[in-house]
C-alpha cells in the first residue's frame, strides 16, 4: 500500500480550551447567564490543529511554529507529542490562546489569552522548508510565515505550497498552488478598503477569488462557502463544488480541515480539483461529526494512541466519532478489484442504511491467496483511491487475512453489509458481528457485474482473439 505523502505545516499554533455547561437561569446581580456544571476542554489550535488534522489522515507531518516557555506552550507541547514532529521557533511573549464557553453545543462567550509573536526564524526551520515535498501554511497573523516569507517563496516555485491565509497576516507568496480564504476573508483581503460583511453570495465570491488569484500570482484559490461548499477559481469562471450533505453542528477548524486535506491531497500527486472537492467533503464530515469536539482532551493528557497512526486510524475514529454521536455504522468488505456497477450500487444500499459507511478491503496478498497469482488486477493504492473518491464511502480500512474478522473487531458496526449472491452459512464473520448486537444484512447482487466476467471479455476483445 502506497503510504500518504510527508507534509510540513508552518504557522501560528494556539492552545484552544472549551468550557461546555448548562444554562438555567440568570445571575442575580446582572442580567447574565449563569453557566452551570461546566466540562473543560484542551486541544491544540489554529496550525496546530491543521498539522494534528493532517497526521489523523494517516500521514508524516512536521509543524514548524513559535513556541516559548510560558504555560500554554507547554501544555501544547504536551498535546502534540507522539502525533507531529515540532520544529520551533523563538516566541515573543505568551503562546496565545482561546477560551470558548459553549452551551448546548454554541458558544456564549470567548476569552482570548497571549499575545505571542514568532520572533525570528531558525536554520532548522529553513533547513525544514528546503526539504519538504509539500507545504501548508497555516497563517494566523502571529508572523511564523512572515519571518519565514523569503524560504515559502523558494519552496512554492518547487512543491505543491497551499496557503490558509488570515486577514492579520502577509498575502500568500507567489506561485502558491493552492489559497484556502473563507468567503468573508476573501472579500476582506480582495477589498482592503472596505468593511467585512457575512452575506456573501456566489457572485461576490466568483469576483473575490478572481481578484485574488491575480494580486497573489497564485495558480488557484479555493473560497470556502461554509455549508455550500467551495467555489474554485483559476482566473475567470469559477468551479462550484457543493457540499454533499447539510452539515449542522459546531463549524470551528472546519476551515483547517478543509486545508489539511487539500494541501495532504497534492501532497500526494492529486489535481487541485480533486484536492478541493475531497477537502469539501472531509470537511463536511468533519462538522457532522462534531468538528474539534472530536479532538478535544483533557487538559494536560496527551491523547495519540499508535493505533490512531496506523493505515486504519481514520476508519476507527469515523465510526468511533458516529457511535458517540449515537449514529449508525455500516461497514462493507471485498477485494473491489475493477471496480464496477455492482460494487458500487452495493456500496450505495449499504450508505443509506446508516450514518458512516466504512469499506473494508483485501490487501494484495489477501486477494492473491484468495483469488490466484493473477489478481489483484489492480493494486491496493489504487483501488483505495477510487473507493475513497465515491460520496457514498464516509472511510476505507486495509486487512491483511483472509477474512476481515480483526479489522472488524476493532470497527464494530451496527451493520455489516455484503452482496446478495453470499448466505449467511458462507460468512464466517456473521457470528462474531451478532457477538455484539451487530446485523449482516445482504443487499440485492445486480446480475452480469462481475470483476472476473469484466476480465474475461477484455481478454476477448477482437484484437486479442485475432493473436
């Protein structure tokens, strides 16, 4: 399996605390609310988060930030260790951090804590940048990009550099390949001498992007629209990419998400289209399944587990995210090889049968102990690809055995779906899916689609019969 491409994020980092409670009443001595049985909450924030969203995808990530020796910096170390690897820069003042009060899941209130700046840069962090085979810049107005502007633009004109930008902070350098501004920076940064406003509509953001694309000398820039997605633009007529679902829930790092997944995606050789549209649905996904909530720990105790670093960490923390949320699990396995109409109308079925759907798949060896030396026709890297790139697929998880009983353990879905030409008498994981309330559930087999019949009419294609 052809592992994610390294990644190095560079930007301010921020400590984010979270004060959930109740509200029953108000205070006796001012019309205020009085927040009860507060819950607390730390998790790292702004390029931090970013880098820690990155790393959950499976892939090596470096963060170069401005970090000091003050409280909050330390507790951020203690959050990031064992899931990125740190390259610092000297911080002047306090690593800034943010308080928010939430209740029923809103917030009420923010606190917002140090005021800390990048210093100067360092020739670790050069040396960082030199070699990095991508980048993203996870700007927050605190200067780590802009004491390390000159090596950006070095790096930009070398490796896929995707830049989140921040109204506080420096325009992206030059030759960026990809900038990740909301609707309401963009029009903030595309109009310095106007006023911000949240009513953005397509055709003001059509302009922004264009604009922008033109003043930052960058080969795209990608509005994000909140839950309608994203609007790409290259210069001219711009490319809609519409959220697949409405996402209600708490939407901060939505943004982070959307620029990990992108920058990770041409990390790894993808076009910025296809980048985009899947850092809208990871996104979207991200806000339905409680965004930073999810990756919320308790102050003080570092949370990375190897498992959470291992090819099926995203497939176990998708359907660890919608069973806390009291959702459904489907999970679906199979080698998927030439993948065709069958597999996909099962995978279909399966999706709308519950909230997530994770897809189980035969490594290379599995497949070829199963189906003969000549198969997989295609491999394991590809096949996840295309998998991954159907709406329908919420995760994919690799197994090595024969069967998927391990992977499955781990998992634990409420539903385990195959195609209709299997009985329950021939599924040897059944058992162990009803150990724990789980349901097989067979779905309809659509006739004449088969990977070996597919293989078998190209073998006997006219050109081939005639040799």
């Amino acid at each position: 399996m052809t592992s994610p491409a390294p990644l190095l994020v560079v930007g301010d980092a921020l400590l984010d605390h979270d004060v959930h409670g109740r509200v029953d009443r108000l205070a006796p001595d001012a019309p205020v609310p009085v927040v009860s049985g507060p819950v607390r909450a730390s998790r790292p924030g702004g390029a931090a988060l970013a880098a820690c969203l990155a790393a959950a995808d499976g892939r090596p990530v470096t963060l170069v930030t401005a970090l000091g020796d003050d409280p909050a910096s330390r507790a951020l170390r203690d959050l990031l260790a064992g899931r990125v690897d740190l390259v610092e820069l000297p911080l002047t003042g306090d690593l800034s951090s943010k308080t928010r009060v939430l209740v029923d899941g809103r917030p009420l209130l923010r606190l917002d804590d140090g005021d800390g700046r990048a210093r100067e840069a360092t020739e670790a962090a050069r040396r960082a940048i030199a070699e990095a085979g991508a980048v993203l810049v996870s700007d927050y107005g605190r200067d780590t990009a802009a004491v390390l502007r000159e090596d950006l633009a070095l790096a930009a004109a070398r490796v896929p550099l995707t830049w989140d930008p921040h109204p506080r902070g420096g325009p992206p350098v030059p030759g960026v390949r990809l900038a990740t501004p909301s609707a309401a920076e963009a029009h903030t940064l595309a109009h310095t001498d106007t006023s911000p406003t949240a009513d953005h509509d397509l055709h003001t953001a059509a302009q922004d992007a264009d604009r922008l694309v033109h003043a930052w000398h960058a080969a795209s820039v990608a509005v994000t629209l909140g839950g309608r997605g994203a609007l790409l633009s290259h210069g001219g007529t711009p490319l809609l990419v519409p959220s697949p679902v409405t996402a209600d829930g708490d939407a901060c790092g939505a943004g982070d998400r959307f620029a990990a997944t992108a920058a990770g995606l041409l990390a790894d050789g993808e076009l910025v289209e296809t980048a985009v549209r899947q850092a809208v649905h990871a996104a979207t996904r991200y806000v339905a399944e409680g965004g930073v909530r999810s990756d919320a720990v308790d102050a003080g105790r570092a949370e990375p587990r190897a498992a959470d670093r291992a090819p099926t960490g995203d497939a176990l923390r998708t359907a660890a995210r919608v069973r806390a949320a009291g959702g459904t699990v489907v999970a679906a396995g199979g080698c998927f090889d030439l993948l065709h109409a069958g597999h996909v109308a099962l995978l279909q079925a399966a999706r709308r049968t519950g909230d997530c759907l994770v897809v189980c798949v035969n490594s290379d060896a599995s497949v070829r102990r199963r189906k003969g030396s000549g198969r997989p026709l295609v491999p394991e890297a590809d096949r996840i690809r295309v998998l991954r790139a159907l709406e329908c697929v919420d995760a994919v998880a690799v197994f090595d055995e024969d069967t998927p009983e391990r992977l499955l353990a781990e998992l634990r879905p409420h539903i385990w779906a195959k195609g209709g030409d299997y009985a329950l008498a021939r599924l040897p994981e059944a058992a162990l899916v009803e150990s724990w309330g789980g349901q097989v559930v067979l779905f309809p087999y659509l006739d004449g689609r088969s990977t070996t019949g597919i293989a078998e009419r190209a073998a006997l294609t006219p050109g081939r019969a005639a040799r």
